[in-house]
C-alpha cells in the first residue's frame, strides 16, 4: 500500500493525491479539535476505569440480591 | 450503468436518512418527551441496539459513493471538509453520550451526556439538511472540479461564492430537524408506552404541522433559487409520482397520528422523508454536483469510474446488500414490540 512519498506504492504520489483547496489553516484546526477529544475520551476512560478497579467486583450476596430484584 | 449507479447511490442515503433520522429525532426530542431518568432511559434503550448499525449506512453510501463516483467524492469531500469534520465530531459526541450516560450513576452526570446526546442529534438534523441545501443550490465548482466553501460568507443564496449556511441552506436544515422530530417522535411513540407514549404523539402532531408549512416554503424557495429543478419534472411527467408520495406521507403523519394509530404514523413519516429525497435527486439528474457555473457541474458522466468498474461492482455491491437486509431484518425483529426497563439488557 502506500509509503510515504508514496499513496499507493510506485503510482500515485502524496502531493498528487492531496487537496488542492483545503487550506492549511483547516487542517491545523481539524487536528487540534481531533486531539482535543480523543484526550478526552481518552481521560474519561481512565476515570472510568479507575473507578471500576477501586469498587472492585460485587460480592456473589449483592450479585444474587441483584438478579432477584430484575426478575421481582 | 452510470444511471443505475446513481440510484443505488441514493437509495443508500435515503435508506440512511429514513433509518439514522428516526434515531436522531429520537436525540432531538429525548429532553422534552422524557421527563425523569427512568424516561430517559427507556428512549436510549428504544434506539440501542439499532442506532450504530444505522449509522453504517452513512459510511456504505460514502463508500459507494467513492467506489461509483471518484471525481464526485473527491470534489464534494474536499469541499466540504470544514462541515464534513464538524459532522464527524457531532457523531462521535452523539455515540460517546449513549455509551458513558451509564457508567456512572450521579444525576449531574447523567444530565451532562443528556445535554451532549441533545445538541449533537439536532445539529445532525440541521446539518444534513443544510448539505441537501448545498447540492440543490448548487456550489462553486472550477473548471478542475474542485471547489472550498467556507462555513459561510455573504449569506446570499445566489452569490459567486455561496457559503455552507445561507438563509436557503438554513431553512432546508430546520425543514430537515422538523422531519427528524416528527419521524424520530412517531418511533419513540411506537416503542414505549403510557405517559412517555402520549407526549411523543403530541410532539409529533405539532411538529407535523410545522414540517408541513416548512415544507410549504422550503419547495417555493427551491424553485426560486434553483429553477432549473423545474424541467427534470416537464420533460419525464412520470416523476411527479414522487412528490405525490411525499405529500402522502405528510397527509398520513397527520391523519394517522389523529386516529392513534403509530404503525402507520411511522410509516407516513418515512414516505415523506423518501419521497422528499427521491423528488429531489429526480430533479438533480443527471447532475450529481450542480455548480454555481453551469458548465462546470459534475454529473453522472464526467465523475463516473470506468465501466470495467461499476459492472464488476453490481455483483459485489449486490452480495453486500442482501447480507446486510437479512441483518436488519434479524435485528428489528429481535428487538420489535415495547422497551420496558424491567427486561434484562441487551
């Protein structure tokens, strides 16, 4: 596939297949929103995660007590 | 075999829209038919399991689009890239939302990723209207092919240099948000019952007489900007059969939202929104992308893939898409008839 300069490899070239238009401005934009909220997401799931490590699994009592209320 | 490739290309959008839209409607209007959590939950749990799945068939239209129409996906993605991001975000906001309203159970929390679900399904609405907008209006194409419109410039619809958001482009957004409320509201009413069922009649009812007067105005400001969607109708008269659907279904979303009856309720919306999109890309035909510069439109011709291509494709595309009807109709069938809280999750 492709390889940098290369798009596809021996074919098409990185600077023939980029947009002619899109300005670099936007570019710049669109990457910082991007990495914006992919850390984020990326915080909220160590938060997540930390918070399910330090509440532990549930006792097999509270597991039952759980099942029993669904079907209640 | 470039007319085929046009319709399957928006037979999948409006499959998209018809599906994703009830979902999105669904977002619009979470805040106001549900008033506590338990509400709230249950309208999450009514699109769960078929939201993402939804989805995809955005992403399988584009990608038809770019198997069928390179020129056409080339030009309109990198035109509209300022948008086409925006959308992205609101997506993955909207999906966020659902998934992490529940990991935590705190009401500030909960309220949060309601808010987010909100404002990302309504934007979507008025977005994806606003780029049928665009392609009816007609965008600033060179003589290359290529074209970039800015988020907005001058707000005049019939500029050199239009922008995404002009007054038309607008009220063919909000035209699109009444539709999804309307179409979103119908669902909910079907999948849920009591006081939750009630009041997403009667936001259906009254945004059902919205879209019509949207309607109403969106067709008359259509006609005025872009005249030219006139002739495809004068010239093959067997095309007024798909206004005639959609008028239909606005009659029907009406009738039957009166008479109680949420099937055909549901039904009614989704013949307008279908009769909507095919009326207009019967008028678009055989411009795929019309310009600002009438000479420079693409059409189905000039940003078609070669003809080695789109045979080979017809048989691959036509394997694909039974795999992926058997799918929805397991999964709507699975998941059909009320949600109710007190059933195990999915």
């Amino acid at each position: 596939m492709g390889r940098q300069p290369w798009l596809a490899y021996g074919l098409f070239r990185t600077s023939e297949g980029v947009s002619p238009l899109v300005s670099s401005g936007s570019v710049l934009f669109t990457l910082i929103g991007f990495a914006g909220m992919y850390l984020i997401m990326g915080l909220l799931y160590i938060v997540l995660i930390v918070r399910e490590v330090v509440h532990g699994p549930e006792s097999e009592q509270e597991t039952l007590e759980s099942t029993e209320g669904l079907t209640a | 075999m470039e007319t085929i490739w046009f319709i399957f290309v928006a037979l999948m959008i409006a499959m998209y829209v018809l599906l994703d839209g009830f979902d999105l409607g669904a977002g619009a209007i979470h805040l106001f038919a549900a008033r506590d959590d338990r509400e709230r939950r249950t309208i999450i749990r009514a699109i769960g399991p078929v939201w993402d799945g939804n989805e995809v068939w955005l992403i399988a239209g584009g990608g038809t689009l770019f198997f069928a129409f390179p020129v056409l996906y080339a030009s309109s993605f990198s035109g509209f890239y300022l948008p086409l991001i925006i959308v992205l975000w609101l997506l993955m906001l909207r999906g966020l939302s659902v998934e992490l309203r529940g990991h935590i159970n705190d009401p500030m929390w909960a309220s949060f990723w309601d808010a987010v679900f909100f404002v990302g399904s309504s934007l979507l609405a008025v977005f994806f209207g606003a780029a049928l907008g665009n392609v009816v209006r007609g965008v600033p194409l060179g003589e290359d092919g290529y074209f970039f419109q800015p988020l907005w410039t001058d707000f005049n619809p019939f500029s050199r240099t239009p922008g995404i958001l002009d007054p038309y482009t607008i009220l063919i957004g909000l035209l699109a948000l009444a539709t999804l409320i309307v179409h979103g509201a119908n669902f909910i009413a079907i999948k849920t019952e009591g006081d939750l069922n009630a009041r997403s009649r009667m936001i259906s009812r009254r945004f059902a007489y919205a879209t019509v007067a949207l309607t109403a105005l969106a067709t008359a400001a259509t006609f005025w900007v872009s005249p030219w969607m006139l002739k495809a109708f004068n010239e093959r008269p067997y095309g007024y059969v798909l206004p005639l659907i959609a008028i239909g279904g606005l009659v029907g979303m009406i009738l039957f939202n009166l008479r109680d009856d949420g099937r055909a309720a549901f039904l009614s919306s989704g013949a307008y929104i279908v009769g909507m999109l095919t009326s207009t890309v019967f008028g678009v035909y055989p411009k795929v992308l019309p310009a600002v510069d009438p000479a420079n439109s693409l059409t189905i011709y000039n940003a078609s893939a070669s003809q080695y291509g789109m045979a080979v494709g017809l048989v691959w595309w036509s394997v694909g898409m039974v795999l992926a009807a058997v799918y929805f109709i397991v999964i709507y069938r699975l998941f059909r008839g009320k949600v109710s809280l007190e059933d195990e999750g999915y």
